[in-house]
C-alpha cells in the first residue's frame, strides 16, 4: 500500500515534492509547512486549468479557484476545499494576527495536509482518470527540526539558519501576545519567555543574512524592532531597502509603506510608495493591496480603492475584509450590498480581526436578523476583543450581556469587572457611557441582595458590590 506522500507523488511529481516539504515542516517549522500549503494549491489549480486548456487571467489565487468553479473544472465542494487550503496558507504568512499559540498553529498545519491528502484523493480520478490507490496516512514526525538546527549549526547552512530564524521569530511573537494579555488580566508584571526567543532568532537572521536576502529583510525587521535588545532603525532600514531591491516581496510591501509615511532614513515619496506597492501587489503581498487600497481610499479614488482592497479581502488578510464590508456597507467604489458585507465582516471576525469581531458579536446580540445570531459565538468575539484589543465597548457589550442573561447565565461579578475595567481605560465620552449602567448595576445587585437566601449567591453579589464601591479611578 502507498504511504500518503507516494500517492501524491503519483498524483503530480512536482506537487509530491511540494506536499514532502510541507508535510516534514508540520511539527517544528508549521509556519513554512502552511506556506507550502499554499504554494501547493496554486500550482494545483495550474494543473486544473491545464487539464481544460484554461488561462488564468490574475495571479490571484481567490480569483483562480472561483474561474475554475464557474468554469465548471471543479464542484462546489471542491471549490470549498481549496478556499480552506488557501485560507490556512494564508495564515502561515501572518500567524500572530490570528491570535493562535504555538499548539494551535501546529495542530492547524497537521489539518492543512490532510485536507490536502484527502483533496489529491477527490481530484485523482479527475487528472489521471483512475481511481485513486488506496494509501496509508503516515504519522508526523519532528526529524527536520532536527536536520534544520544540525545543518544551521555544524554545516552553516543560511537556509537552514533562516527556517531556524522564522521557527523562533513565529513563536515569540505568538507568546508575546499571549505574555500581553495575561499581563492585562493578572496587572503584574510577568516574565516575558518571548524574549529569549527574539534574541535566538536575532542572531540565525543576522548569520542568513550574508547570504539570503529574505534573511536580510528579517534581519532587518529585527534590527528595526530590537528583536537582539536595543533597536537599529537606521540599520533596520537599510537591510530593507537591500532586500526589496533583491525582489523579496515582503521587503517591498514594508518599503512601499514606509515612503507613505516616511521613516528615520526614508523620506514620503507617493512616487515610490506606488512604485513599490504594486510591485508587491503584483505578487500577491496581500499587505501591499491593501496598503494600495488605502492610498486610492485617502484621495477619494474609491473604485481603485475597491479594487485593491477586493483582492486583499480574497487573499485573506483579515484587515482588508473588514474595511471591504464597510465599503459594500457604504457602496463606495461599488454598488452596495449589504448581504455581501455581512459575509465579508463575518470572515474577517472568523480570522481574527478584532474590530469585526466587535462588531458582529454586537449585531448577534442586538439584531435579531442578523447573519447568524450565535450567542456562544459571541461572547467569543467579545471576550478576544477585550482580552486582544483592550477594546472598551467590548468590554461595555460584554459586561450588559452578562447582567442581564442575554447570554444564557447571569454573572453580575463578570458584568462588574468588566464594566471597572472599561471605566479604567475608557476616554471621556465612554465613561459618560458607563455612568448610568454602573448605577443601575449597582441597584440591580442591591435589589437582589435583599431578597436571595442563597448563600454562594450572596458571596458573589457582595464581590461585586466591592467592585462598584471602588473609587472612580481605581
């Protein structure tokens, strides 16, 4: 019986290779297995379109499946199945704007290669009109995190020393948002682990560096944010520039940027900024669209502006998708249409962006027509905005849903914490906000006190009714 990469091999030669890499990345690099992810479901809708002398007419890999799927090559559950594959590449290029920890951006690449095994399966009759052999799945293993630190130590290999980089860089940042958050919550000050994985990574871009040019621009990001200890803009920025004029895209999408708004070294160059946005844009530098978008946004171009942040929105930065529901809410640039928006705002809190998270977690709770009210749902929403974002009308929405049951339970101690909090950090207007709900919380739990026997009840009333004695900025 086949193991699970000879039948892929089988399948495409070329595409086995490609599965071999991602499926040996899974355990200690799953940032690159899902970047090969996606570069394994763009080069199999180029062996779709060639079965059927198609042409693409865009690089964009959103485009090329949805032309597939209205040209009939592919049903619509295969065409679902690859905006799954390309979606969890997607998040391989940015993993720490998903707000995933370590474990669950493993076990999100373990799923990517076997919905990829299983979608090879589906299209083998298809492309090479025979049943699909039987196969056996073979279990992941740590080996090429183990072959990757061997060869960047004893070979000084600047592959390797980079993919070591990108292993370390990745999970700082995840445990760095993760130290932010706990540190919000426990209001101590906590032991940062992320550093020491910073410092690690500081040091394998620094040696890739001489040698790789998408080394030098991770080099360069660490130079510019003080990954090593004590940030070098100026360095920072010249191994940027090196690297965007070497043609890695990353590195022009961030210079494009900075000539929009300027930088230690770099001076606003609109001229520039295009010039190198669309570079980047060209090759589907999901950031780069929709930095473009923002540029034709701000001088009122908004049928460029549509256009760029689109394709953003269907490359899959959450970002985009959210400022592309407003604009088909507002039908700027295009016709409005508001049941597209909701979906797109949907997908954008579905990927982790906070101000559609906010957003349609209010819609759940308050329209009772709204696209999928799922109160579970929404307190997830609410309680990521908060613990992610700092967002204080999440924490307002969160903090009414919980006084008065909306979401299935009554946690008045909850409600007042977080209603404390959101008084703490809220600016003038929110407080005035917070005011009379702070009030009516108080006599809510004064009214209950007096009539409940129940004596746990009482314990978390009186809590609470320590909370809102607090002073006003405490």
């Amino acid at each position: 019986m086949l193991s699970d990469i000879e039948l892929v091999s089988q399948f495409s030669q070329e595409l086995g290779e490609d599965y071999r890499v991602a499926k040996s990345y899974v355990r200690d690099v799953p940032t690159q297995a899902l970047l090969h992810v996606r570069s394994f479901t763009h080069r199999l809708t180029d062996k779709l379109a060639a079965s059927q002398q198609l042409v693409f007419d865009s690089p964009n890999l959103y485009d090329r499946i949805e032309l597939l799927n209205r040209q009939r090559v592919i049903n619509v559950r295969l065409t679902r199945a690859l905006h799954r594959l390309r979606s969890d590449g997607n998040r391989g290029a940015h993993p720490e704007k998903y707000h995933l920890t370590a474990e669950a951006l493993e076990q999100l690449a373990e799923k990517a290669i076997e919905r990829l095994v299983k979608l090879v399966e589906d299209l083998y009759p298809l492309l090479c009109n025979e049943p699909a052999p039987e196969y056996r799945f073979e279990p992941f293993d740590a080996f090429a995190g183990r072959d990757l630190c061997y060869r960047a130590v004893m070979e000084n290999d600047p592959q390797a020393q980079y993919l070591v980089g990108m292993s370390l860089k990745t999970r700082a940042l995840m445990q760095k948002e993760q130290e932010q958050a706990l540190h919000d919550e426990a209001e101590q000050e906590l032991d940062p682990q992320s550093e020491a994985n910073f410092k690690q990574a500081a040091h394998w871009f620094a040696l890739a560096a001489l040698h790789l040019p998408e080394a030098k621009y991770e080099h360069g990001v660490s130079l510019l944010h003080g990954y090593a200890g004590k940030a070098d803009v100026a360095a920072g920025e010249s191994a940027i520039i090196a690297a965007a004029k070497a043609g890695v895209v990353n590195a022009m999408a961030l210079l494009g940027y900075f000539y929009l708004v300027g930088g230690e070294q770099i001076s606003i160059d609109t001229q520039l900024a295009y010039r190198y946005l669309q570079a980047a844009a060209d090759r589907e530098q999901s950031e780069a669209m929709a930095n473009l978008g923002v540029l034709y946004y701000q001088q009122a171009n908004y049928a460029q502006a549509f256009h760029y942040i689109s394709s953003a929105a269907q490359a899959g930065f959450p970002h985009a998708q959210y400022h592309l529901a407003l604009m088909l809410a507002r039908g700027e640039g295009c016709e409005a249409d508001p049941l597209a928006s909701e979906q797109w705002m949907a997908e954008a809190a579905e990927q982790g962006q906070l101000d559609a998270m906010l957003h349609c977690a209010q819609q759940m709770l308050n329209n009772e027509n709204a696209l999928g009210n799922d109160f579970s749902l929404a307190e997830r929403y609410l309680r990521e905005a908060v613990k992610y974002g700092h967002s204080v009308p999440a924490m307002i929405e969160l903090s009414i849903a919980l006084a008065d049951g909306i979401l299935g339970r009554i946690d008045v101690v909850g409600s007042t914490a977080l209603l404390k909090m959101a008084r703490q950090r809220g600016n003038e207007r929110e407080r005035e906000v917070i005011a009379p709900l702070w009030e009516s919380l108080s006599l809510q739990i004064d009214k209950v006190l007096s009539v409940t026997l129940d004596a746990e009840e009482q314990r978390a009333l009186q809590r609470a009714r320590e909370l809102l004695s607090d002073p006003p900025n405490s």
